[in-house]
C-alpha cells in the first residue's frame, strides 16, 4: 500500500502543477505517477463537483441541490474518466504514441487538480456574490478548467512523445471516439430494453391466460 500512497507521491502533486512536463516525462519513464492515486483524484473531484452544484449560491447555481444524487455523479465522473482513457489508448496505439494506458490513467487524474483546488474558493465566494457579481465565480472555475485542459494537453502530448499539433489531432479523435462508444452504447441500451419489455409482454400474457 506505501508504494502508491506515500508522502513523495502526495508531494509529487505539487511538482505537476509547477513543472508539469518534465513530471509527466518522469510517470512515464521513472514510474513516478500512482494509478491508484489517480483514482483517489478522481473521486475526491467528483466530491468537490457534486458539493459545488450542491452548496454554491443560488445567483450561480442553475439546478436545485434536493435533485443531486452523489453516487450518481461518481459514477458519471468515473464512466467518462475511463472512457475517455481508453478512447486515447485506443487512438495513439493506432498513431505511434509511446504511452501505456497505465500513464493515460495517471496524467489524466493528477490533471484534475486544479480544479479540485478552485472549486473550494468558488464554492465560497458564490455565497457572499451579489446579484452581477457571477462573473467572478466564473474566472474562478475557468482559470481551474483552463488549467486542467493545458495539463491534459502537455501530459498527453509528453507521454506519447507527440508534437503539440498532433496531440491536438490525436485529443479530437478522442473526444469523437468517446462519442461513438456512448452513442453505440445507447443504442445497445435502448435495444435491450425493447427486447426485455417484449418478452415481458409475451410473459405476461402467458400468465393472465393461464
């Protein structure tokens, strides 16, 4: 358990956001990322997302907290997360990319951090904002996306050893990729159902006549 949750790996976080390529050039050939780490981030991001649509102020916040489901954003959270993984190893195995899925896992978690650190402050100061004052609270969070968008970019573009122009390419085709499969998976979902409530009906008819 140490190997992965220890106090160079809880600092090393800190290394990401200052000097982020050369970190990530280092998960992917020094083993110093943390899959298990990566997935600590994940959740503890799903946590500050679903509090944030929870206890941010009513100016900011669009949707009414007694709807929020926990588990329910944890799942989607984590659905899109491995989605999105496995979407990109799919895509740089097919164009020279040098990353394991392995290190996919871990830049993509660790890229998170940002946000996960402007989500506090931003969930905060949406409860003392006046009315046209949203617009603080919303550089907050952008300066947390924007932020983990170029660590996701940058973490993508080392452990593949891409250039940035094709890390863009290669990101794109993810992101159509990952369109696909929840589509596809839709229609595999609705064709179930349609399946099951058939042969419920026959069922159902067989036990009334009977």
């Amino acid at each position: 358990m140490s190997k992965y949750f220890n106090k160079e790996i809880f600092f090393y976080f800190r290394r990401v956001l200052t000097n982020p390529i050369d970190s990530f050039y280092e998960i992917r050939h020094r083993e110093k990322g943390s899959v298990p780490l990566a997935f600590l981030t994940i959740l503890v991001f799903s946590i500050c997302f679903t509090m944030n649509r929870i206890f941010a102020g009513f100016i900011v916040n669009l949707v009414d907290p007694r709807t929020i489901n926990g588990i329910d954003d944890l799942t989607r959270v984590i659905l899109l997360y491995v989605l999105f993984c496995i979407g990109n190893w799919s895509v740089t195995c097919l164009s020279e990319g040098e990353g394991r899925f392995k290190d996919i896992l871990t830049v993509t978690g660790y890229a998170l951090i940002p946000l996960i650190i402007t989500y506090i402050p931003a969930i905060l100061l949406s409860n003392v904002l006046g009315q046209n004052e949203d617009i603080f609270y919303s550089i907050i969070l952008g300066v947390g996306f924007a932020w983990s968008g170029i660590l996701i970019l940058l973490g993508i573009m080392t452990i593949h050893n891409y250039t940035m122009l094709k890390t863009i390419a290669t990101l794109a085709i993810t992101i159509v990729a990952m369109l696909i499969v929840i589509f596809l998976a839709m229609l595999l979902f609705d064709m179930l159902n349609q399946v099951y409530g058939l042969f419920y009906g026959i069922y159902s008819e067989l036990t009334l006549r009977s």
